[in-house]
C-alpha cells in the first residue's frame, strides 16, 4: 500500500483505527451479521453497505443496516449493544493485524508531532481493539462518539474538530487518515486534508 501523503506543513495528525490502523472491519462485518440474524437476517450481510458506512457510530449503523435489508427493528442500541458483546469475544479468536504502513508513518510522525484517534466505535470496543493490536501506548488520546453531541459522530466533522482541539492543533494544520467515505467526509468538513487509505481486501 501507498500512502499518497499531500504536502504541506502539518502540526498534527489524527487517524481513524478500524480500517485505517488496525484489519479489523472484517471482524466487525462477521459480528453485525451475527447480531442482525438475532432480528431476522436472512442470508449474508449487504458487504458493500456495511463497508460504506465505516467510521459511523454503531447505533446509527443498526438502523441503517436494519433499513438496507427490510428488518422492523424495536431497539437499535440494544442490537449494537449485543454486535459490541459478539466483536469483543471474536477478538480473543482471531489475530487483529495492524495496517503496517499507516502504523509506521503513525509511529515516525509521533516522534516530533502530535497524534489522535478518531473512531466511529465506542471506548469499550475501540480501546481493546487498540490494546490487541499493541497500540494502546501510542495513540493516549481516543476520540469517540462518546466525545461529540448525540447524533453528531462521521460524517458530521466534529469528532475530528474535538480530536484537534485535544493535541492543540487548529483544525487546517491537520492531516487526517481515513479509509471510509463517512470520515472522508467529517474531515474535509472540519477543514482538514485527508489521506484516504485503501485497506478492505
């Protein structure tokens, strides 16, 4: 994989995790599977619309999903709630493997500058993702749907404006690595340049 990484003088850099640092969208597509045939799924998950909404908070996810394959759903966060459970015990099963060129820029560029993450998923699920893939020293500052007004999470720029307001950098100074189209998005609208990473296999 090649980073194409714009020029320019940037004072700090914030990375989405799922996708962009660490392979683990594969494991989250098994769990929402699992959790959405608990509702009535029929078959296999749509691929293509669960990998266009990466880096959306799960809640908002479970509907949309909900909506994409025709099932009346009553409680949505009960049902991200119960993928969160699935993907958790499924990370003591499989090998999270980091995206090694983002993880060695990361790594290099935290030698002199100011790094974040940025993540659609919630501190319970993205805090042990990091931990298994060895980051969790790394990346001390975490910013998650948890961090902005309800509703407000990717595509909407402010996860990244308060993940920049947290390493102390204006918004225009940063350089924001994504692989979604959703936090493509809150980055531009949060002023920032964007490195878009192509990781699904």
């Amino acid at each position: 994989m090649q980073l194409d990484i714009p020029p320019g003088d940037f004072a700090g850099y914030i990375f989405d995790l799922d996708g962009t640092l660490i392979d683990t969208m594969p494991v989250h597509y098994r769990a929402w599977q699992t959790a959405l045939r608990h509702e009535g799924l029929a078959g296999n998950l749509d691929e293509d619309a669960f990998y266009a909404l990466g880096g959306v908070p799960s809640v908002q996810v479970a509907q949309l999903l909900a909506l994409k394959h025709g099932l009346e759903i009553d409680n949505a966060a009960h049902i991200a709630d119960r993928k969160e459970q699935i993907f958790l015990a499924q990370l003591t099963e499989v090998q999270i493997n980091t995206i090694a060129p983002v993880v060695d820029f990361a790594r290099r560029i935290a030698r002199t500058h100011p790094i974040a993450i940025a993540t659609g998923g919630t501190p319970d699920v993205a805090l042990p993702a990091l931990a298994a893939a060895g980051l969790a020293d790394l990346f001390t500052i975490v910013v998650t749907p948890h961090d902005v007004a309800p509703g407000r999470g990717k595509p909407h720029p402010d996860m990244f404006m308060e993940a920049a307001r947290r390493i102390g950098v204006p918004p225009v100074q940063c350089l924001v690595f994504e692989d979604a189209e959703p936090g493509v998005r809150a980055a531009l609208a949060a002023g920032m340049q964007v490195v878009r990473v192509i990781s699904r296999r």
